[in-house]
C-alpha cells in the first residue's frame, strides 16, 4: 500500500480520480460503506433473478451489468483497504 491517506477506487480508471479511500477511516466505517454496496448489488441481482427476463432490452441489461460492477469493484476496494488495515504490521 502507498504511503497516501487516501486511495482512489478502481471501478473508474482515470487519469485524476475524484472518489477516493480515506484510509485511515475507522475500521466500522470502511466496512460499512463496502457492505452497503454488495447489498446492493445482492438485492439487485435477487430482484432480476425472480423476475421473467424475456422482455429484457440488451441494453438496459449492459447498464445493469455495468452498475453491478462498479459497485462491487468499490466494496472490492473498501474491503483490501479494510483487508490491510487488519494484518499485523
């Protein structure tokens, strides 16, 4: 890990990141804001999943996909921050 207080989220590569890892954020806080986002995708994906799929556009699927990414890629990332905070130093 660098020597930076903050690390940006890797769902979106760019050359200047906007949303970033506050590392030194409290341990519940990190966990918190990753848990919040697999939620979300976890209740996304059981809501596509009990419904029929047939009517489904293949472009609205693509944006579904791709918001499910990135959510998890940023829980991803709050947990290997987490994940760092929590080994031995």
């Amino acid at each position: 890990m660098t020597g930076s207080s903050f690390i940006p989220l890797t769902a979106i590569d760019c050359t200047i990141p906007a949303l970033l890892i506050d590392r030194n954020a409290p341990l519940d806080v990190l966990h918190a804001n990753a848990a919040a986002r697999v939620l979300a995708v976890t209740q996304l994906m059981e809501m596509f999943s009990s419904r029929e799929m047939q009517q489904a556009d293949s472009i609205d699927l693509k944006h579904l996909a791709t918001v499910a990414a990135q959510l998890l890629r940023d829980g991803c990332d709050l947990l290997d921050v987490l994940g760092w905070r929590l080994r031995p130093a």
